[in-house]
C-alpha cells in the first residue's frame, strides 16, 4: 500500500474533485506557496467549474486565482486575509457571491463543527512519507508549524499531501498523521521558503514607530499584567517587533518569567525564549526562518493546530488565547468604540483580514492597538470604520505617536497608568488631533453591492464589505 | 479561567454523570492504576446506577469492579482486554448484558464514527496544567505514550484529566491539548508507575521459549522480509522478547536497517532502536520505565495514537498496522484453519483479549503465532477454538517447540522456507503430536448464556463468549 500518485491531476480525480467541491489551502508558506496555484491549475486542465476555496489566507503570489474566478472555475472564497492583486479582484465585484471572512480561530472551529465543511483539503507538506505522514518542519521547503492545515486535515472528506521532500515510512517527526491523508503527491517545489517570511519582520528604524514602542512596553510595565508567568502575544509589525524587543529588555532587567509567547513566530519570540522570557512559545505559524529553525530543534518551542490557538467555546473546551494576558495589534482604522478595521484600506479596498486579531482581542487581558495617528494624508480614527474586524469592546488600549487612548470601559487600567507619566489622551482628543493634521475624510459611499462577510469568530457577521469603483 | 475542579466527584458532576452514562477510561497504568476505581467510587458516592464502562483494558487491579457489578453501579462493560477478578466474575455471569470485546484499532474507531459514543471520558494525566494540556511523559507517575487516552479525549462529550502533578499553563509537551479537556482533578497518586510493567517484559530463560523463539528468528531471517526497511512488532512475552533479542543480532550482522518497530514497546526495542536496527519506535503504549524513558528523550520513538497505531478502513485513510511487515503473537488457542483465541483459557473462561492482536494479524504480512505446543497438560491445538478472537486466514505461521507450521494458503512462505533447515510440520502433524502427549481435550459445553461478544476490527461479532459454572 502506498498513496503517492503521480500528478495533482490524478490525486483531485482520485478524490472525486466535481464542479461545486470544496477545497481547502492554508497558508504556511505565505507569499512563497506554489501548492495553491498548482492545485487550482490541475482543476481547471480536468474541466471543473464552480469550486468553492477555504483557504486560511491569500496572498499576491495567489493572483492567478484572479483569471479562474473570471472564468467562472472558482466562484467561491473564504479566508481570514486576503491581499494582493486578488483582493483587488474581490473589491471590484468578480465574484457574484460574497467572500467569506472568518477569523484563524473561527475558521477550523467551523470546519470542525460542521459549519463549513471542506470536501478536498490539500496540504502543503514540506516533509511527508508514502503514507502521508507529515511535518512541516524538515525538508528544503521547511516552514515550521503546520497549525492551520490541522482542523482541514482532520475534518475533510479526502485529503491530498502535496510535497517536494519524500521520505521513507514512517516519518516520526510527524505532524499530521496518515490515518487522515488520503493521497500524497510529489512536486519539484511546493514554495520558496523566503516568501515565508511575512512582509514586515524587522524591527522599525523609524523615530515614530520606536516612540510607540516605548510607549507599549512602558503601559505593559505599569499594568498588572507585568509580572511572573505573564504570556505575550505580537504580530509582525515593526513597531509590534520593536515593543517585543524593548520588553525583553525590560523583563530580563527585573527578572520577570513570562508563561507563553504565542501568535505567528519571528526571531524575536525565539530571542525570547532562549533569552528565559518565556517558559514556551506556542506557534501556529512561523513568520520567519529562525523561528522555523527553533519550532524543530527546542522542545519548548511547540506547534499548536489552530482550534488550540484560537478557536472559541463551545467547539473546543478552551484555546490559548483564553489565557492570554497581553497582545499587540495592528489597526488601518478605528473609531471611538475602539472597534477596528484590519480588512480594507481607507478606499475600502480589501488588503488583509482578521487573522488571529479579534481572537486574541476577545481573549487577552490587555488588548492594545500600535498605529501611527495618520497615514499617508488619512487619519487612523474615524467616526465610524468601514468595517469593524475586532469589536471596540475587545480593546483596551490604543497607542499613538501623539498619545494613548484608553478604552474608558477600563477604569482598571486608566488607575493603572495613572501614574506612569504617559500621554494619556481620550480618543476623542485624538481624533482632533488626527483631523487637525490632515482633516476630516469624507464617509465612503456604502452604496456597492456586498463581497464580502466578516463573521466573527462565534459566526456572528459583524460587518459587510462592499464593491468599490 | 481555571479547569481545576476540587474533587472527582465534583468533576463528574459538572459533566453531568447521570444513570446510564458512558465513561471511558485508558490502560497505560495498567496494574499500577488508580484512577478507574477512584472514579467508579467517586461515581458510586454520587448514587449514579446503570453506568456503561468503556476501558480499552480492565487488570487485577480493578477488582473493586465487580462489587460495583453485583450493586448495578455498572451494569455494562466494553474492553479489549479483561483479566483478573473482574474477568472472572464476567465468566460467571455477574452481568446481564455481555461484554464488547473490541480490538486496539477497533475500539478507537468506533469512538471516531460515533458507534461507541463517550459521555465522559477519564484521563489519567502524569503531568497537566490548569486548563488540560497534558502528557504521560513527564511527573512521578509517568506512562510515557497515551496513545489509547487519544480518541476518547477527541470524541467525549466531555473528559476529565485526573493528575497527581499538575504543572503551570502551557504545557509544552501536551500529548492532549486543553481543547479536549473540560477539567482537571488533581489525585495524590494516579497510579504505581511500578504497576505500568508489563506482567512478562523480560526474556524467557526456558529451553522451551529459547528453541520457540530460535525457530522464530530463523524463519524471519529466511523470509522475503528480512530486508533493509522492514518493520517489526512483538509483544511482551518472554519468548517474544527473546525474538526480539535474537533478531537485532541477526540484523546488526546483516548490516538490515528497518524502518520501524511498533506496538507496546518494551526495553528490548529501545535497544533495537538505539542500536540502529530501527529509524523509528511508534509506541502506543510503554510496556516498561525504559521504554517511558526513551519516548520522553529520543525524538525517533513517537508516540502515536490508537487510531494512527491500528484503526482500520474506511474510519481512517491508514494506520501503522497496514504496513506492518512483522508481527509476532501469542496465542492460548489455535484450530487447523490457524483460528487464534487470545481470549479464554482451557475452561473457557475469560483471561484476556484481542488488544492489537488481530489488528497486527491483518496488517503484517508476516504473522507469526510463537506458543508452547501444550500448557498444564492442555494442548494448543484444538479441532476448534473456544473462541475466535483472530480469524486463521489473517495468521501465516505457527511456531512451537516441536516444529513449525506454515498456513497452507501461503504457497510463497512455504517456497521460501523450505530450504532453511526448519521442522516444517503441518498443522495437524502438531496437533496429533499434542495429542500424543496430553491426549484430545473434551470439547467445553457450548450451552452457558452469552457473557462476552467478539468484535473484530470492522466491527463484525465474530465469536461469542459463554458463562462458565
């Protein structure tokens, strides 16, 4: 018994790919993956129309799904990011039917409980044997965890392994086993392990973006989330990487030992790690290429699926974000709920998504926002955003280079920092402050027809994105 | 949040024990066990009646058992391996409905399809954390793998970690991931981890086993098997063990790297591993505190869980079992159609069980039977078995210490094996030698009401089991 077949072609007729099947991709290999585009070429050669794709998230490297859903091969998507050329795509109406958009913890808790079920997955495996068992983190395309291809695995009708890296029965390393991998097919390469690396893993240089950093590390050193077994998360953001590296600092000079960092890992949770600020690192994806090299060789350093990052009660009995103490996010625009859009640019143009950010929002003790005040003539607070992401009442704190605004439900924390000779400002200050630099946009016409559904992690749609010109 | 619940009985009530409830529980403390009888009392405490218990093995133990058995606090049983008093008291009927016998493999995929279904399932933790992240790997009472705690945690409604050495939040090395558990218990001791030793892990020092186990080695050496990549599973009998011993002699001279050993993993496989003989140990279960040893430090020997160990078709796409090369099997029974029964002895009453018996016999393409042609003045072979727990056709080879025989159906083997300079005997040629010896056995009366029913891996009842007076 062996399951390697020779070409995706016959792997997807293998697992009875029909016009209408649902298939899903994650996206470990970011910007670098060729598994998508391969798959979804090898469909269209076998003729099949109207298929519907879940893919954990879509890139620019992903643009020829642009030409498949102009001719009709793909009419449906959903994803928890969404950028490039195929968001573009999405923003100008291509698609009759709307996009779906979950979150990293929503995603496998609906594949998982049936909500969304997935008649193909097709897995990225940098590293597989003849049955199917595979790990991510051996091989020349090695991207370190495989956490979001674990729920598709699991729940999927038929599941093909896509790999460049064929090795002998059985792999021990195993990440996903071959009791639930269908197929496994080999390529000459599933991805450039450079896209992997996320666009922004550096630490900012810019004066602005090292001024919000000291601001965040200085607000989580007087919060009462500063102390031994606290747990951190942060995205890949310069200013979010310069705060984690000021905070290593600041948690080695008073001997402070974190729990857990978690999120999408770069080299500066890994530095965190060996440096003794944290106990573990809990890693659903890896963001970088030290941060692979550290998920393979320190036993601290685990691979968690994504139900165990994220997903929300009752599909799974707890995730990590519940335990989360501190997290640092992103935002393109908020308003003075504090709720936050990390899905459309100022145009309403779609450019991202979710992601874990309304996850660890809702889980985190201290949720707080890193975003300059204005950006390229636009200001970041808004009366109203264009799309809520991440609920206001999820966050607690956002930090500008003009101030920080605490979310007044938090009379905690507002004590808290009282004394902690910070710029403390209403968002309301802000937000004049904001129009006083580059004034007052206009609203967007919310006259387009709906592309788009964001369904908050417990499924709920909390906002609607509409076709732009 | 905190998983952390005061007392067993409190946990069992939060998850809503009722008369009739489900309960599952995993053997790898085996006689060291603690935890069912603790629960069962906590259960009994509580005034539930009617409870359906579901052990993937019952050992000497648990005879508290049967006193609740006689008070109707249990009123059914299923397992795949029964010994001791409650063996005994299922022979004598102390239960109205029969026992389920299922096999390693069949048992968790019938929790995965929904056949068997678990309200609660109870999981003895050596080391957990707060919110049930947890491992047999680490703590005082530690187990090593968990393999057959796997599916239940899955697939109950609810389940319940029992630990005596509870650690902070996150565990890294979780084996079962907070997303599965509900609450934690924490116990003074869990179990005796001396009580997690095997009855028989050590090598047999009898002639008899020595010649059985030198025949053994012989014919894997001459079959088409014994070849670079092979992979081999033995159980823990002493003449097996002895095998094993021989074998990894026969392989370092060879100079034959096989891929992997498998199965309840004893000292005699780490040394097989650590000697080069294997790239990899799959281990659901550890048989002695060497094994628990080298699945806590070597990456090359996995743990695996039950489904990935055995499951069959169509619940998961493949197990280790299906590319089993090797296996070798005891047996207290066997027929002239090599029908093995592992389930009853002489009297017909309960001993044991299938366990991974019959799921290795239809994998391996290589199953061969190692037993003692008679036992306390019975023989082995009979002109039909008590019981069927492995179907003849499944079984290739018999080896006792007056010869072998080679199941007539495998031409290939016979071929291959007639130049080795064995004592190829048919098997009726054994038989009548047994007979020669002990003479022909009474048939056992057939008339008893059914106590045990036989299930096979694909969930057929293949044999059924009757009370003895």
């Amino acid at each position: 018994m062996d399951k390697v077949i020779n070409s995706l072609k016959e792997a997807l007729k293998a697992a009875g790919i029909r016009n209408g099947s649902r298939l899903s991709f994650h996206h470990h290999m970011r910007n670098g993956d060729y598994v998508l585009n391969a798959t979804l070429a090898a469909a269209d050669e076998l003729g099949v129309k109207d298929l519907h794709i879940n893919a954990s998230a879509v890139f620019p490297i992903h643009e020829p799904l642009v030409d498949l859903m102009h001719r009709g091969v793909v009419t449906g998507l959903d994803c928890n990011y969404l950028s490039g050329p195929v968001a573009q795509a999405i923003s100008h109406g291509i698609l009759e039917r709307p996009v779906t958009f979950r979150t990293h913890g929503g995603r496998p808790a609906d594949i998982a409980s049936g909500q969304s079920p997935i008649d193909i997955a097709i897995v990225a495996a940098p590293t597989c044997d003849n049955m199917g068992n595979l790990t991510g983190k051996l091989g020349p395309s090695q991207c370190g965890s495989l956490g979001y291809a674990m729920a598709d695995a699991q729940y999927a009708d038929k599941v093909i392994a896509v790999t460049d890296n064929l090795m002998p029965h059985p792999l021990p390393e195993f990440s996903i086993p071959e009791t639930q991998v269908d197929y496994v097919v080999v390529m000459d390469k599933i991805g450039d392990p450079k896209g992997i690396v996320s666009g922004t893993t550096q630490i900012t240089r810019d004066p602005v973006g090292l001024l919000m950093a000291q601001y965040a590390t200085s607000l989580i050193e007087a919060s009462p989330y500063f102390k031994n077994g606290m747990s951190f998360q942060t995205g890949a953001g310069g200013a979010s990487l310069a705060t984690a590296s000021f905070l290593k600092e600041r948690m080695l000079a008073q001997n402070i030992k974190g729990s857990y960092g978690m999120g999408g890992i770069t080299s500066y949770m890994v530095d965190m790690l060996e440096a003794g600020c944290f106990e573990a690192l809990v890693d659903v994806q890896c963001f970088d290429l030290d941060a692979v090299r550290s998920i393979r060789t320190n036993p601290k350093h685990r691979e968690v699926s994504a139900l165990h990052y994220a997903a929300p009660q009752p599909v799974v009995a707890s995730s990590l974000v519940d335990s989360l103490d501190i997290v640092i996010l992103g935002a393109t625009e908020m308003d003075r709920n504090f709720n936050v859009n990390v899905h459309t640019d100022s145009q309403g143009v779609i450019m991202g998504g979710s992601g874990g950010h309304s996850d660890t929002a809702a889980g985190a003790k201290l949720a707080m926002i890193i975003a300059p005040l204005t950006r390229a003539r636009m200001p970041l607070i808004l009366d109203q955003v264009n799309c809520i992401s991440t609920p206001g009442n999820t966050i607690d704190v956002l930090v500008t280079q003009y101030g920080i605004a605490i979310n007044p439900k938090r009379d905690d924390l507002i004590k808290a920092f009282s004394n902690a000779k910070l710029p403390l400002r209403s968002i309301e200050e802000l937000q004049a402050k904001a129009e006083s630099i580059v004034g007052k946009p206009k609203l967007l016409p919310n006259t387009g027809r709906v592309v788009g559904e964001v369904r908050y992690r417990n499924g709920d749609i909390i906002s609607e994105l509409r076709a732009v010109e």
